[in-house]
C-alpha cells in the first residue's frame, strides 16, 4: 500500500471511531474540504506533514497515535 492510501485508510478509520464524517472534520480542521475527498479518494500523490498535523490536531490525537498503526510501518508501505 502507498502512504497516502495508508494514510487515507488512517483518517478514515479514525473519523470512523470518533463517529465523524468529511464535512465535520473539514470544518473542524480548516483542511479544504476538496483536499479532504481528494485524500479520502486516494486521487493524490503526497499528503503535506502540515495537513496531517491539522487533521490530527482537530481529531485531538497525537502525531504519534495517527501514525501507529500496521499498514503505516514500513515493512507494509510501498513507494
């Protein structure tokens, strides 16, 4: 798997678990809704470190939390 479908997976398994959806993490996070639906999507090929740390600091959760799960580590990631 790509990073940014990782990374996508990531969110959406997150906003999953907190009960949200797009719209309310695009209002809560100042993220652009349309770079939201496009991560979601996987309709990009790199995500900004500064993106996910808005994300991550709407969602309240650790830089560290976000990026702790499987298909994150290395060994799953593909270039």
């Amino acid at each position: 798997m790509t990073i940014v479908k990782a990374c996508a997976k990531r969110i959406k398994d997150i906003l999953d678990e907190k009960g949200l959806n797009q719209y309310k993490l695009y209002k809560q996070s100042g993220v652009p809704q349309s770079t939201i639906s496009t991560i979601l999507k996987g309709d990009i090929q790199t995500i900004k470190l500064s993106t996910i740390y808005d994300i991550c600091a709407s969602l309240n959760i650790e830089l560290s939390e976000f990026f702790n799960c499987d298909y994150l580590k290395l060994q799953n990631l593909e270039d």
